[in-house]
C-alpha cells in the first residue's frame, strides 16, 4: 500500500509523526546540555565553598594575631619574673660563699694556733725532727691556698654582684615596656570596635549578594514573621509589601514556615514577578513546595514558570512539575510558551516584516521556521508577501512549509487572495499529487508521477533552447585518479556550468539520461536557487550527518561511504517521498553550480569538488576534512576557548556562519591533525606565505573579522592540499609495490590486492571491509554504479566480493592503484601519533581544549 498525500493538510499529520521522533532525540541533546549545567552549578557551589573557606582562614589569622601579641606580653612578663628568681638565687649563692670563707678563716685560725705551738715545741726541741719541719711547710702552704681561694671568692662574688645589678636594670625596663605595651592596647579598644563593626557590615553585605537584595528575619524567627501573614486586619498587598521587603531567601524561609500555599498565593498575586521568581529559585524549598506554590499562583502561574527558566536549573523546574497533576502542568507550560511567544511576537511586530525579511535572508534551514513560529499569522503572511514581491517564492514556500501547521494556516487566511492561490499553488507542486483543499476549496496539482518521463520530460532531446554543449556530455567516466588542483590553481572558464559533470548516482537518482534535460527540467520548473547562506546550512547539515555515517561505518570495520552516493541517500532520507527529493537535489545541484561559479565562498566550494561536480578531489579528501573538523572541535572547545563545549561548535557550524581560527590555534591544530608526520610552525609558515599571496576574501553573506584570522573553510582547504601531496608525491613507487605483487599475469587477485595495499603501510591499516570496498571499486572501475550499488558495497562487502567473482575477480594494476589512492592512500587518518595515540580518539572520548595538546601517552 502506498500512502500519496492528497493536500497539504494530508501531509502534515505523517511529518508530526516525524516531529515527535526529532523530539525525543532533542531530548537526549537537553540530557547532555543538563549534565553540563549541573557541572557548571557543582563548579560554582565549589567556588562558594572555598570563597567562604578564605573568609574564615582570614578571621581566624585576625584573631589570632590579637592573641599573639598578648602572648608575647604574657611571656615577656613571665621572662621578667625568671629575672627576678634568678637575682634571688645569686644572692643566696653569695650567702653561701660567705660562709664557707667564715669556715675558713676559722680554719686558718686554728692551723695558725697549731703552727704557733709547734714552734713554742721547735724552740724547746732545739733538734726539731724532719717530720715537723715538713709539717710546718705544708701548713704554710695550705694557709697561702686558703688565701688566694678567699680572694678569688671575694672577685666572684663582687662580678655577680655586678651582673645581679644589670639584670635588674634591665628587668626594671622590661617591666616598663610592658606597661607601656597594656597602654596602647587599652588604647585602642576603640578602634578594634571599630573593626569588628565593618566585619559585621561585611557579613551582612555578603548574605545580601548571595541571597539578594532585601532584609533578613529579626532574630531568624520565621514562625512568628508567618503568623504575622495571617492577620487578616491588613489586607493582602500590605502583607506582600511586608513580605516583598525580605531577600528571596528568607522570604522562601517564611513561607516555608507558614505551610499553607493556598494563602502563599494569595498573598503572592501582589508581589512582582522577578520577586516571586527569585524566592521559588533561591534553593531553600524542595520541588513539592515550588510546585504547591506554582499551582496556587493563578493567571500569573505560566510568566512565573518562564522567568523561573532564566534563573534555576532545568532539573529544578522539571522535578517542581512532576509534582503536580499533569493537568496543572501542562496549563503551567502551556502559559509559560504562550508568554514566551507573546514576547517574541511583540518583538517582530516592533521590527517590522521588511526587517524580518532581512533576517531570514542570513538564517540557516532550522533557524527560519524558530524565528517565524512564534510571530502572529498577520506578520508571518506580510513576510511571505514580502518574499514573493522579491521573487524568493521557492524559499518562502520551504519556510512555509517548516513552521507549524497552525502558524502556517492562520498566516495563509491573512493573505490577499491572489497570493494564498500563488501560495497554495507552489505548496501544492512542492509536495505533489493533484487534489482540492478541504479548508479553503482551492483546486490545484502537479501532474508528477514516479518512474520513467517523470515531471513531464518524457520524450524531449536534448536540443533547444536550455541545451549546452557539456564536456564529456555530462557524464563521468569512472574514479580516475589525477592530482588535484586547489581553488587558486582553477580558472574561472572551468568553472561554467558546460564544465560541470554530475556523478552517475545523481543522474540516476534523478530520472535523468542527461545534464540537458536536468536543466531543461530546472529551468521549467523557475530556475529557482537556494539563498546561499541556507545552502551553507544545508552543505553543513550533510557534513555533520555523514559523520556520524563514518563513525558508525569505522566500529563496524567497513569503508566509509562516499560523499556523491552519500548526498543522494541524505535526501531521499531527508524528505521521504522521492519526487519531493529528486525536485530538491535538482534546485540543489543548480545552487551549487552558481556559487562556485562565482567562487567566493569556500565552503560551498569545497563541498562541489568534494561531491565530483568540478575538479573533483579523491574519496579520501572527504574522510580527512571530516576528521580535521572532528578536531578542531575539540581543540576550540573547553574552557577559555572559543566554545564552552562542542555542542556550541556544532551549532554555529550547521548555522553557516564563519568560524575565524587565529595563529594560535592554527598552529595548536596543524601540529595536531599532523603530528610527528610534519611540524606544526613549518606547516603555519607556508600556510601565511599562501594567505599573504592570495589573501582570503569573505562572501557578501558571511563576515570574518580582521586581524590574521582565517576562515575554517579555508584552513581545511590547506589541510586536504597537504594530505593530497603526501598521498600523490610517492605515486610512482605505489605503482611499483602493486606491480610487483601482481606478478606474471599483471592483474591483481583480492589477496595480492590487500598484500600491495599492506606494503605501502597507510597510517591507519584500513579493516576487512574498506580492503573488500577499494577491490570492488578498482573491478567496476570503469562502470556506471548508482548509488544503491556504491552503498550496498560498503553496508555488505562479503556480498560484493562474491558479485565480482569472489577469488576468481582479478582486477588491472592501474585500476587497483587509482582505487587505493582514491579511497584510501597513505596518509588516512588524522591525529595519529607514531606511539598508536590517537588525537582524533581523544576528541570522541570528550577531551576538549588544551587537553588534546598533551604529549601521548
């Protein structure tokens, strides 16, 4: 059964369907934002901690101070007082020594009597004997020992006595300085006063700014500043003015205490809406009381759920709704979008439609439809008057047709007549099918049908007048393989439309035998473009989704799909039905053609050669641009870079706007796409000489701020000319290695094919299915491949071998050779480092910033 939409009106109910599956992978994007909100919050609550850590270190260090200097009083009064014992015990000393003169010049008495009997003995015993004579001797030597010990004792005792005098003078002055010390700390109790009211000041400044503006609760009594809410002889605005004079916190506090929310918010339907805001976000009350509180609010329930969201956590909101019945949630919400809506009407009426004109002429694809949703149906319908005054017809009907079914509705019955039928007519064709429109009895269609001579081109030649004379008719031959150009190498003859060759799995894709009717088609059809800063988003948006294609592909061991097969499986996927597919790609493909034509904006052309359409670049070059970008992601990512984190990187890059590198990060990434393979500074050097010699000049849509910066485009462009040389500068050898493992029979089996492929040691050794992929392109080398065999090739290569004839395929050496440098080459893999570390691997793991710089492990 084949589902065919018969109106507008039938498409949107199957694109709604749509709309909730983006919903809930939007949901998972908010689940990443939300984790790092909340590492953000954890960051500043640790900041908070160690803020009030320092404070306390600081009034502890003060307090102790003071304590030190009447430490040092303390021990200097207690040094005095040693003094004092000391002279004491001097004294007691010299008492001591006094004595023992006494004893002996006692001593010496007695000896002086004993010596005076011995010679009243002598003088009798006129033959005295020898014994008596030594004795006398050694009497007279102890009385001269007893002397001189007595006036070595007089000396000691008069030199302590003179230390014992010092020591008191300097006690004497010790004793002074500390009294003079006390004056001055008695002195200066004022002043200390003084100190501790401003710290007093200073604690409560600081409750003010982390808990706002406002007064705290005398005394911290909550339970009576409640009761007090209860009095019915004030009325309620006196009562919110009473309340509204507390900081959010205490506020929160007194609520808290008064438990009843019906009265809470009685008494809050008077105070402002930042107020009422600020007290359910203070953090004091959990998520069933700011639930409570919020269902209790009334009319002004949703603007305070939305002023709520600029100030707390989502989590925080979300765990206070989950409280509440559905029913009162959803009313919440609802009145929160309507206010947000309102606002942002009231913005765009303010601008004017012309204004919002210009402002959809510079947005990416996602942006316009946000931008015009919320705008009131009048505005929204003088806008698209607006564009088809302009003769924007084709891109205000894709922007029509993006914002909501109601927005959309609304805006079509604002419209004059004749443009809702030009309007509908165009909506009609867009999304084909004839049939009358239920709401409004419009008739109108486009006679498209599936299959052969669709979109009425059956029969026609390619004479007439929308015929060009195409190089190589149109056509491709093949993959071949030849050095390729960069932008300032390519003249602008090459880059008319009759040079253009659109890739085999386009035309296929399109229902068309030749570039002549595809244009006779384009041109029948309005010869409508794509504004150029929308078909930047659209490039990018491919970009972006293909890799996620190739990361997928490489866990899985198979080659990465190539960008020409891959655009045409993007937008059968991106619009479903494939008349409304092969239209876009028709308008897509004549958008590309115009602005690489006039070559000023890289991207874009980047994009074209990357596809095939002009100077095609190998296979490879696509895979290199989309690691490089994977890097500089995350090296322009993280704290104190550019972007907070790569979700904002993202962001800006799907927007189509300019991303502006600096010589610091051109050379941080140089080094790291490169690694040991080149040296980052002589890589910046030949990158500035180049810059300097063909200075770049930034599209009328885009800007690039001055002062040695370069546009990422144009960076990348240098990045894929560096990896292009390092895999065509040993060509010839290449050659050799295949030739030499083909050997007699000068063709290549799948083993001697993967052996060649081993010898010429990639950087990266490609897995089992790139190996199988690269033979079955060097086999159908020279065959016309659509998309479906391209993609079936990479998703089941077992399969493909087996098609080719499995071990019996041989395929030329030439072949093989161009296959291998188209899809592969020596240098395939950025940010590989020779240890095995990987920088693009570290990137996928999250690292961000300066982080990436380290040396590998």
């Amino acid at each position: 059964l084949t589902l065919k939409p018969r109106c507008v009106h039938d498409l949107k109910p199957m694109c709604y369907l749509l709309q909730s599956l983006l919903g809930h992978l939007l949901n998972k994007e908010l689940e990443f934002f939300s984790q790092e909100i909340r590492d953000l919050k954890n960051s500043f609550i640790r900041l908070t901690a160690a803020q009030n850590e320092s404070d306390a270190r600081e009034r502890e260090s003060a307090a102790n101070d003071v304590i030190g200097k009447f430490r040092n009083a303390a021990k200097n009064a207690a040094a005095a007082s040693s003094m004092e014992s000391h002279a004491a015990y001097l004294l007691k000393l010299s008492d001591s020594q006094a004595e023992e003169i006494e004893a002996l010049k006692r001593k010496l008495a007695q000896t002086a009597a004993e010596l005076e009997t011995a010679s009243a003995g002598l003088k009798s015993c006129k033959d005295g004997s020898a014994a008596l004579q030594q004795q006398l001797k050694e009497s007279n030597k102890a009385r001269d020992q007893a002397l001189a010990e007595h006036e070595a004792t007089k000396k000691k005792a008069a030199s302590e006595m003179k230390t014992l005098k010092s020591i008191m003078a300097q006690k004497d002055k010790k004793v002074k300085d500390v009294q003079n010390q006390l004056q001055q700390f008695s002195g200066s109790s004022d002043h200390a006063a003084d100190v501790t009211a401003l710290a007093s000041q200073v604690e409560e400044l600081k409750r003010q700014h982390t808990e706002g503006g406002g007064l705290p609760v005398e005394d911290g009594n909550y339970a009576g500043f409640a009761e007090n809410l209860l009095d019915e002889k004030l009325s309620d605005p006196d009562h919110s003015a009473k309340l509204q004079t507390l900081s959010p916190s205490e506020a929160s506090r007194v609520l808290q205490a008064l438990g009843n929310w019906r009265r809470a918010g009685q008494i809050f339907k008077y105070n402002e809406i930042d107020f009422i805001s600020n007290t359910l976000t203070a953090g004091v009350l959990d998520n069933v009381d700011v639930g409570s509180a919020l269902a209790h609010l009334g009319p002004i329930g949703g603007t305070v759920l939305f002023a709520m969201l600029r100030k707390t956590w989502d989590e925080n909101v979300v765990g206070a709704l989950q409280t509440l019945h559905p029913s009162e949630a959803g009313d919440l919400i609802a009145a929160a979008a309507s206010q947000a809506n309102k606002r942002l009407a009231a913005l765009g009426d303010c601008m004017g439609h012309e204004y919002t004109t210009g402002l959809l002429a510079t947005l990416g694809d996602r942006d316009d439809a946000l931008l015009l949703n919320p705008q009131s149906p009048k505005h929204i319908a003088e806008v698209m008057t607006k564009m088809y005054h302009d003769g924007a017809l084709v891109e205000a009907v894709d922007i029509l047709l993006s914002i909501t079914r109601t927005s959309r509705t609304d805006a079509l019955e604002c419209m004059d007549d004749t443009i809702r039928k030009i309007y509908l007519d165009a909506m009609n064709k867009e999304v084909t099918g004839t049939f009358t429109c239920g709401k409004c009895g419009h008739s109108a269609g486009w006679a498209g049908t599936s299959g052969d001579g669709a979109n009425g081109d059956e029969g026609e030649d390619d004479s007439g007048e929308a015929a060009i004379k195409w190089e190589n008719n149109g056509r491709g031959k093949g993959s071949s393989f030849k050095k390729s150009q960069m932008d300032s190498e390519i003249d602008a003859k090459s880059r008319k439309m009759e040079h253009m060759v659109l890739p085999d799995s386009w035309l296929s894709y399109m229902d068309a035998d030749s570039n002549n009717k595809l244009l006779k088609r384009w041109v029948k059809d309005g010869s409508s473009i794509i504004a150029p800063i929308k078909l930047r988003s659209m490039v990018t948006n491919l970009y972006k989704s293909k890799i996620t294609s190739d990361m997928a592909c490489v866990r899985e061991g198979k080659h990465r799909v190539p960008l020409g097969e891959y655009v045409v499986q993007w937008f059968d996927n991106q619009f479903g039905i494939k008349q409304l597919a092969q239209k876009k790609m028709m308008v897509f493909v004549f958008s590309l053609q115009a602005l690489y034509e006039v070559g000023t904006d890289l991207r874009i052309c980047q994009f074209v050669r990357l596809a095939g359409l002009y100077h095609k670049l190998p296979s490879v070059a696509c895979d290199m641009l989309m690691e490089s970008v994977e890097i500089v992601s995350g090296l322009m990512s993280g704290s104190g870079e550019m972007f907070k984190t790569t979700t904002e990187f993202w962001s800006t890059w799907l927007s189509g706007k300019m991303i502006p590198l600096d010589k610091t990060r051109q050379l941080n990434i140089l080094s790291a796409i490169f690694g040991p393979f080149d040296k980052g500074s002589v890589l910046l050097a030949r990158l500035t000489e180049e810059l300097i010699a063909s200075p770049e000049v930034a599209p009328s849509h885009v800007e690039l701020p001055p002062g040695g910066f370069v546009g990422l485009s144009r960076f990348t462009m240098f990045v894929l000319k560096v990896v292009m040389e390092k895999n065509t500068a040993e060509r010839e050898e290449t050659v050799k290695m295949f030739r030499d493992k083909a050997g007699a029979d000068k063709v290549l089996s799948y083993d001697e094919f993967k052996l060649a492929c081993e010898v010429n040691t990639p950087i990266s050794t490609p897995p089992e299915g790139s190996y199988a992929f690269m033979y079955w392109r060097a086999v159908k080398m020279n065959e016309v491949t659509t998309a479906k065999d391209v993609i079936g090739a990479v998703m089941k290569w077992q399969d493909s071998l087996k098609t080719i004839g499995g071990k019996k395929a041989t395929a030329s050496v030439d072949d093989a050779v161009e296959s291998f440098l188209w899809h592969c080459g020596k240098f395939n893999e950025c940010g590989k480092m020779k240890d095995g570390d990987s920088v693009l691997e570290r990137v996928r793991k999250g690292e961000h910033g300066k982080l990436l710089m380290l040396p590998s492990k």
